[in-house]
C-alpha cells in the first residue's frame, strides 16, 4: 500500500514499492567513483585526517605559565559553563557581528538536522516509529529536512554574498570561496533531490545499505531515475568535502574547544 503525499515537500520521504524492488548489478564509471568508491575513500581520508590533526596538537609543546583569561568565573562548574557557552554560543562573536553569527548559528543547527536526518541511510529511528508510525515519520523528515536545506542555503548565499560584494571580499582567500561553492553544491543537489526528486526514502536506505555491506548496488528504483545525475553530484560534492575538511579552516570545529578549554583553565 503506497502512502500519500500531502505535499511534495515530502515526496522523497515516502514510501514506494519499487523501492523493494531487486537492486541493478553494477553501476556506470560515474556513479561508481562518486556513489560508491568516492564515499569509501572520502569517509577513509577524513577519518585518518582529523586523528593525524588530533595527533599534532596533542604534541604541541604544553606553555610553562597558565593561559586561562580574566575575568572568569570561580568556580570550576561556572568555568564549564564558560566554556560551553563560548564553543556554542561565542558571546563576544556575537556582540561584534550579530548578523553573521545569527547565520551560523541557524546554519549550524540546520545542517545537524540534516546529518540526523541521514542517519536514517544506516538505522532506522524504530522508537519513534513505533511510537508514531511510519507516515508521520516519512511526513516529519521531509518537512524538516526541506526546512533544513531551505535554511542551509540562505545562509551559505548569505556568506558567498558578503565574501563577494563586501569589505570582506579584501580578506578572502581561494579556500574560502572553495569551501562556500562545495557547501553550496551539496545543499542545491540535496534541495533538488528533496523538492524535484522521484526517489523515495527506502531506496535510498538500500542504496546506503550497499555500500555497508561493501556490495555497492544501485536499487532499481534510483537505476531507472531521471534524477541519478543529481544524486551522483551531490555524492562528489560530499566526497571532496570529506577530503579536503582535515586540511582546511574547518577544523575550528574542533580547536574551538580546545582553545576555550585553555581559556577557561584554573
């Protein structure tokens, strides 16, 4: 029984029985190094990326005076709050450019549920199936990831804009607009296979389901789609972002903490 569609902003979310259908054997050159060699390679050099950064730092010379900044709070579960307070929130960021740091911040929220979305491709969320059934997920997922993406791609135009036309243009470097452009191809991709797409969820899952299983398929569903191309693009897209994230400005995501760590220190 297929479900409804009560916009197409969840279209991609619903049910299908072509989506059980038997995978097609094999892929064409394109779809294989982007959908399936791309993503094992790109998962591999991201993960060994960020231990051999991780590393470094850990062997930076440790400083012989204390580095904690004044004033600060007494007490050492006020010093955590601090600390959260600034990696998360980053009052003083805020107080100089509050336009830009509301941006992020909703970037940044948008873009972590749209990774918990994708976390439906390894596991399903069965306690919130099981407690609300499968429509309402299927209807809840397209709902919020087409508000996520919706969101993630106002804010990466809103950065590009303001790198492009503004005084900050003076400051910017190749990587930054390198990194805006990826993240601007894997949102458009991702927004089109979410609004324009005929591919539903369960094929996606079998597709991802491959991959895990290191037997990389193309379900008959996304083989016999129009909208293949856009998938295998946002794919190469997300594979070069893995890539290059270790070796770029990115990695504030970590030495943000680190370095509010040292500043909140005794």
């Amino acid at each position: 029984m297929s479900c409804c569609r009560p916009s197409r902003w969840i279209r991609n979310t619903c049910s299908s029985s072509s989506a059980s259908s038997r995978p097609v054997r094999g892929m064409d050159t394109f779809s294989f190094i982007t959908s399936a060699l791309g993503v094992y390679i790109g998962i591999a050099v991201f993960t060994l990326g960020m231990a051999w950064r991780i590393w470094q730092w850990s062997r930076a010379p440790k400083s012989t005076v204390r580095l904690g900044m004044f004033p600060k709070p007494a007490t050492r579960g006020g010093r955590f709050g601090k600390l959260l307070s600034d990696t998360f929130v980053a009052p003083q960021s805020f107080a100089m450019a509050p336009g830009v740091m509301i941006a992020a911040m909703a970037f940044h929220l948008a873009a972590l549920a749209a990774f918990v979305g994708h976390l439906r491709l390894v596991h399903e969320f069965t306690p919130l199936v099981n407690a609300f059934g499968m429509e309402w997920m299927n209807t809840f997922a397209g709902l919020a990831g087409g508000f996520a993406g919706i969101v993630m791609l106002i804010t990466v135009l809103y950065w590009i804009a303001r790198r492009t036309f503004g005084p900050y243009r003076m400051l910017s470097t190749p990587e930054d607009y390198f990194l805006l452009f990826l993240l601007l191809g894997i949102i458009v991709m991702g927004d089109h296979l979410r609004f324009v797409g005929d591919i539903h969820a369960p094929a996606y899952i079998e597709w991802f389901q491959s991959l895990l299983r290191f037997r990389p398929d193309w379900p008959a569903e996304i083989a016999g789609s129009g909208e293949m191309w856009a998938l295998n693009w946002h794919m190469l897209f997300v594979d070069v972002f893995l890539i290059y994230f270790p070796f770029s400005k990115l990695t504030h995501a970590i030495g943000a903490f680190s370095t509010n760590l040292v500043r909140s220190s005794d």
